[in-house]
C-alpha cells in the first residue's frame, strides 16, 4: 500500500489554502461527486455528536484529505454504503482499543496512513495559525470522522 508523504500533505494543505470562496466550492463539489457516499456518511457526524462546529471543519478537511491522495498520485474508488457497514465495527473496536492504551500503532496499522494520521492528530491537537483551538470534544470529534475518512479511503485505492 502506498503511503501519502508529508509532502504531498504539505502541497494539499498550500492548494486547499490557498483557494478563494469560489474554487474552494468547485472543489468541493468535485470531491463531493466522486465520493458522494463518503461525504454524506462524514456529514451525519455533526447532527449525531450535536456539534455544528464540526461541519464547516468537515467539509474542510474532507477536501483536504481528498487533495492528499490526488497529490500523492493514489487513485480512490467511490466508497459504497457497503464498504461503510463493514468498516464501522471494525474500526470502533480500533478507536477503543487506541483510547484504552493510548497506543498509536493500533491507529497506524488499521489506517494504515501514518503520516496522515499524524497530521490530522497534530491538526486537531495545536493552535491555528489564528490562535483558535479546538475543544477536546471538537477535536476528538474531528480526528475521529477524519480517521474514518482516510481509512475508508485507504482500502478503496487502486494504484495507477
């Protein structure tokens, strides 16, 4: 399996960044269209955890962790509401195992994307370039939905 670089983390985050309104919202949908199912599983978490904060954070990294693997050259296949059923049970019992121990291998070997694992901890853990930090709940929140995303995303690739 290939890996995403802390390079190709490092050019998502300048193309994501950089972006106005507009094309922000053009890539958006793009991603939106090829991994339709993804997003909306994704999107069910603000409603659930009774956190709107989580949704504009969402849509961001979504995009982000989109841009990751197109920069990388890793092709994604459509996620199915059938690769979502089989991957809850399995990765729950991951997240548990990981709070139980603290233990970050647990998270790489599922995941199995360890610089974007690290990335999203660091991210949801430290203060934004403004100074705004997240609340633990948030944060939690945030890296949870976001390690769902990129393990599902993960055992979708086909190389190219």
């Amino acid at each position: 399996m290939k890996h995403i670089s802390q390079e190709s983390i490092d050019k998502a985050i300048s193309v994501i960044d950089e972006l106005n309104d507009e094309q922000l919202e053009k890539v958006f949908q793009t991603y939106a269209n090829e991994q339709e199912t993804l997003l909306g599983y994704a999107m069910t978490a603000p409603k659930e955890y009774e956190n709107e904060q989580l949704e504009g954070l969402l849509v961001y990294y979504f995009c982000l962790i989109c841009e990751c693997f197109n920069q990388e050259g890793i092709k994604t296949n459509s996620i199915s509401e059938d690769d979502i059923e089989a991957h809850q049970e399995p990765y729950f019992e991951m997240l548990d195992a990981y709070f139980e121990n603290n233990d970050e291998e647990v998270i790489d070997s599922y995941v199995d994307q360890p610089n974007l694992s690290k990335f999203m901890a660091i991210e949801v853990s430290t203060e934004d370039d403004d100074g705004t930090t997240l609340s633990d709940e948030t944060a939690s929140q945030l890296f949870i939905v976001c390690l769902s995303m990129v393990a599902l995303l993960n055992r979708s690739t086909s190389e190219e």
